[in-house]
C-alpha cells in the first residue's frame, strides 16, 4: 500500500474551509486505498488557545501535530512566525518520516511551507513531491501591497521558489491564470488544475427557502446575495450601477464578516442606493437557509488579485444550484468558466441594457430560473465537486509512482 503525507497548517477537527478541503482530501485518497498521515499544527486558525493532541489516529488517518506558540494568524508577524515554526517542525519531522513515505502534498499554508520538500528529499531521494497552491505566494503578497513586484525581496523569494519547484514533480493549480503565474517558474510541464470542492454538496438542487428570503430580501423579484469573508481580494466595483439598474425588481444584500467589513458598509454609504444592504454573517446553522434564500451569488475579485487566489464562494455557490454574477477581470479564471459553463454573469465597467434585461427576466421566469439551477447543479457535479476532484488527485499521484 502506498503512503502520502499531507502537510498543512491547520487540519481536523479546524473548521476553517481550507482545513476542511484538506481533511477531505486525505478521506478520499484513503478510501482509494492509500495509507495516509496527515501533518498539521496543534493549533486553531481562528480559535484562541485552542490546541489539538499532537499525535492521534482518526478514521485510519495518522495525524501529527506540530506543537508552536499560539501566535495569531491575523498578524503579520505571528503568521511570519508561525510558518517558519512550522516549517522547522516539518523538516524534523523528516529524519523519523520521510522513508516512511512514497509521495508528499504540501499546501500553502503555512506561507512557503513547500521549501520542507528540500529536506525531505535529502532524507529520502525516492520521495515525489506534490504541491496544491491555494494562494500563490509571494504574488499574493504583492496584491496585497505588502511587497513590491520588482523589490528585492519579492525577487529574492522568487529565485528561491524557482530552484524548489525544480524539485516538486506536480504542482496543482486552481485555475488557468494562476497557472499563467506559476509557468514563469518554469513549470509548464508539471502542472494540473484540481479545484476545491465546496464543503456542502447536496444531493440536488436546493430550494429557494421562503421564510429565509422574505426576512433577508423583502419582496425583491431578483435577490442577489454576497455570503462569506470580505477581505481586501475583494471589491464593490459597478455593484452601485447595477443596483440602480434593477432597482425597479432586485435588491443586493451582502452577509459579511472579515476584515473589510466596515470598509465595506463605508463605501455603500457613498452612493445611497436604497437596494443595497449589509447584515450579519449567517450562524453555521443556519447557512443553508441563508445561501439557498438568493436567485444569484455574487462572487468578486480585484483585478490585481487575479491567479493568486480562487475565491471558494463560487463553488459553494453552484454545489446548491445556483449562478454567478461575477465582479471582477473578464480574463479571470472565474470569468472563464461562467463564460465556458453558461452559469451566469460577469460584471464590467460597461453595464449594457441587455444584462439589465437578462436579469429581469431570469428574476420574472420561473421555468427559466429553475433550468438555470438544475444546469449550475449539473455543472458543479461533473467538474468541481469533491469526487471528480479525489479522482484527479487519485489519478495523478498514481502516475508519479509509475
């Protein structure tokens, strides 16, 4: 039986999405047949002084945890911190594991966590080394404002990045411009896309849930719904436009957390449209009803942004049925696929009378809004669910073991 180590920061029982995707990752390769041991910290994303064992077994996955300081993710210097702990920790690790293992799968968290391949590989040539880039380091860095494209150290990163990749034998994109990003390394011969599952995948299309729909929306004829973190990734571009467009018949409500939330409510603020809305993030329990309450998910993604990250509410979003009305690069992996798919829209600068008229009458057609569910239903179940994923990833480390 062939073994895979799977490293990333934060594993079960964490309930952030990117842990989740992670854990479920490790239960489909075992069913596959796999013998899995899964590395992680014993520490909570979000949770403060929450800590996990550091060594246990959980449905057949082995999982050992690193233990470190419980420095907080939302700092820049405890994140610094806690990715060069976590890296320390993996790589010794490496001297009582790595024999042990056939493949490895590193993910991005920690930040640069995939540098533990070095030491691993020294320790055991043999070993094939997979990387799944859920956000795209130091290029996301450099969105984000905290690097300078051309400043030594971003170029300092990327030579170093450069000779790792060299010895990574898979690397696992979530789209085709982050793959545009990730060729200048030199990888055009070693890359697949495998996206991340939405946490929820029912069994069919989910209903519109009424009561839900009526508190959040009134008696809008289009709700347009933006659900989950809004981060500085994230934007409000042309929302005033189109909100003034169907004000008439729709309504835009956006249920938020994150850390530009109150940036968020400011900017609205500005425009006075009355059709436009900001509430509270719905509870865990209660985010089916939430989700399932819109005709349409908003997704959005600042154009710098772009190839660096993957927003995962558009998967979310088609898991129950639903389309997408997409803010953001019209070249943009999202962008692509809506276009590809026929699963929705995507916004620009030049708002034109036909969207206006698309979205009225998606809102007043009831045979049209639900042919359009069961197709986004049918489209997340053939190419971006959790099995058809599983199935890639199967596929593809099989391969590098000949």
């Amino acid at each position: 039986m062939a073994r895979v180590a799977v490293f990333y920061q934060f594993f079960y029982p964490d309930e952030i999405v990117s842990a989740q995707i992670k854990t479920d990752l490790c239960l489909g390769l075992k069913e596959f047949g796999w013998e899995v041991v899964a590395f992680s910290s014993n520490r909570s994303c979000r949770t403060k002084r929450a800590a996990f064992p550091l060594f246990e077994v959980w449905r057949g996955i082995e999982i050992h945890r690193v233990w470190r300081p419980d420095f907080s993710q939302n700092s820049g210097l405890g994140r610094i911190i806690n990715a060069l702990w976590m890296i320390c920790g993996w790589s010794a690790y490496a001297i009582s594991n790595a024999r042990k293992c056939d493949v490895m799968i590193v993910g991005t968290e920690p930040i640069f966590g995939i540098m533990i391949s070095l030491i691993w590989k020294l320790v055991n040539p043999k070993i094939k080394v997979a990387t799944w880039t859920f956000d795209l380091y130091p290029e996301a860095a450099v969105a984000d404002r905290i690097l300078k494209e051309t400043g030594l150290v971003t170029r300092t990163l990327r030579s170093i990045l450069t000779r790792v990749y060299k010895s990574v034998h898979l690397v696992v994109n979530l789209g085709p411009c982050m793959k545009i990003k990730l060729d200048s390394y030199g990888l055009q011969m070693k890359q697949v896309t495998i996206v991340p599952w939405a946490l929820y995948e029912p069994e069919k299309v989910v209903l519109i849930d009424v009561a839900e729909r009526e508190s959040v929306f009134g008696k809008a004829e289009l709700a347009l719904l933006y659900s989950g973190s809004y981060g500085r990734a994230h934007c409000i571009d042309h929302i005033p436009e189109l909100a003034k467009t169907i004000a008439a018949f729709g309504k835009i409500v956006f249920s938020v957390g994150g850390p530009c939330k109150r940036d968020l409510i400011d900017a609205l603020a500005k425009f006075h449209v009355q059709n436009v809305k900001v509430i509270e993030m719905a509870d865990q329990s209660r985010l089916l009803e939430r989700l399932s309450s819109a005709d349409i998910h908003i997704v959005s993604l600042r154009r710098e942004w772009v190839g660096s990250v993957v927003p995962s509410k558009f998967f979310g979003a088609l898991s129950i049925g639903r389309p997408i009305l997409f803010i953001g690069d019209s070249n943009s992996s999202l962008a692509i696929w809506i276009r590809a798919y026929k699963i929705g829209w995507v916004l620009g600068a030049d708002l034109e009378s036909q969207d206006a008229r698309s979205l009225m009458a998606f809102s007043t057609q009831p045979a049209q809004k639900e042919r359009m569910f069961a197709h986004c239903f049918s489209v997340y179940r053939k190419y971006f669910s959790r099995r058809e994923s599983i199935i890639t990833w199967n596929s593809e480390l099989k391969k590098l073991l000949g």
